[in-house]
C-alpha cells in the first residue's frame, strides 16, 4: 500500500531523515518509534504532502505522491492528531462531513456515513450538534478518527494521536478505536514515543533513531532479537507489558 524508498528531509544543515526505505502491506499498522527529534513525524508528514521530501519516493497504492495535487492526495488519506485536531466553530457532524463535502458526496450519503461512524464509535446522537469546547478529551479524538475515516480512506495516518489524553483514557480510547473492524482494514501508519502504545498497536514496529531506521519488525522481533543496544535499552523492561 506504501513504498518508501531512500527518502531524505533536510532542514538547512540538519538532516532529519536520512534515506528511510520501508514498504507497509494493505491493512497493516506500522508504528514509528522513537525519541523527540529521531525523524518520525517527519517522516509521516512526508506521506501526505504536508513536508516535502528534500530527495527519494513515496508511494500509495502504486502511484508517486509527487504526481498528485497535495490537496488532493490529501483528501483521500485519513489524518489524525493530538486532541483530534478538530476546528473549534464546526460542530461534530460538520466536522466530519468535511472531506466527504469535498468529494463532493451526496447529502444522504454524507449523513448515513456519519450516523454510522457515530454509531461505531459509541458516541450518542445528540454529538452531531455539539462543538469540540463542549466533549471530552476521549469523545474528540474519537470524533478526530471519525472525520479521518468518513470518505473510507485506504490509509490513516496518526501523529500522536492519544498524546492529549490522561493515561487511563489513553488505554481505554486507543484499545477501544483499535478494535474497530473498519480501523483493522485500513493501513495505518502511527507516530508514536510510547513504547507500550507501539507493543500493544503496531503489527510492525520502525525503530528510529537520527533519522535512521534503527531495527523494523514485530513487537516480539524487537524485544526478543535487538540489533543492538539502543534498541535493547530503548524497549527495556517492556516485555511484560505486550498483551496487557
């Protein structure tokens, strides 16, 4: 579903990822781990447009991003961040209609999508008309994913998706959108520093470190067979914690 092959960014003189070749299967959640700076939202941001890449390709279902309109490739690749990301005067079914309305849905279809999302993600009717200011934390990043997976999107891309959220609701909420049918379909690639997210998440996990992939492979792979210190360090003590 994604090719990635020898992509660099540069940033002046620093280099902030530094020829990351990677492919993702269709339906697969990889997970890019690692410290503040290592490259990883960067990287994620390179899939969608919103960075360009200083030189190497990206690929989704075949065809070179470079060869579409951004706003476009965009359109049809889910987006989720922190707190859902979600603008402050669009109530909850506006919100999640936006990329449908681009798409130029019909209204009947634009509301049964949302009813059903709604339904999915076990938020009551009466969300459609509120405004973020007035949910919690766990009911926007619900409705984040929401609005990410209205047009049926291929691939979802996730910055940090639960960093907003107190520890108890980060597990129940990412536990609870992972269980979704629909999210297990979907390709997603999840930007992540917690190493107990990315054990429980990912089918694969890209270890990175200086803009580099360190080590990719299963959760086991990794806590089982490090290439090397850093990775041994990095996932230390976390064994225990993989089917929590």
């Amino acid at each position: 579903m994604i090719q990635i092959e020898k992509l660099t960014k540069r940033f002046a003189s620093h280099v902030a990822v530094d020829g990351v070749s990677l492919s993702i299967g269709p339906g697969e959640t990889l997970v890019l781990l690692g410290t503040s700076g290592c490259g990883k939202t960067t990287t994620l941001k390179m899939i969608n447009r919103l960075i360009e890449p200083t030189s190497g390709s990206i690929s989704v279902a075949g065809i070179d991003v470079q060869q579409q309109i951004g706003s476009e490739l965009r359109r049809q690749i889910g987006y989720v961040i922190q707190d859902g990301g979600l603008f402050p005067h669009y109530t909850v079914a506006e919100a999640i209609a936006t990329v449908p309305k681009l798409l130029n849905w019909e209204p009947t279809a634009i509301q049964q999508r949302t009813h059903e999302l709604i339904e999915k993600l076990q938020l009551p009717k009466s969300t459609l008309t509120r405004y973020p200011s007035e949910l919690s934390g766990g009911q926007r990043q619900r409705v984040g994913l929401a609005r990410a997976l209205a047009a049926k999107p291929p691939v979802v891309l996730m910055d940090e998706p639960f960093g907003a959220l107190d520890p108890f609701t980060r597990k129940h909420v990412r536990r609870e959108l992972f269980g979704l049918n629909e999210l297990k379909e979907t390709t997603v690639v999840l930007v992540t520093h917690d190493v107990n997210e990315a054990l429980e998440l990912a089918d694969r996990i890209a270890l990175m470190d200086k803009g580099r992939i360190v080590q990719i492979g299963s959760p086991d792979e990794l806590l089982k067979r490090p290439v090397n210190d850093f990775v041994r360090d990095f996932l230390d003590d976390k064994p225990h914690r993989l089917h929590d």
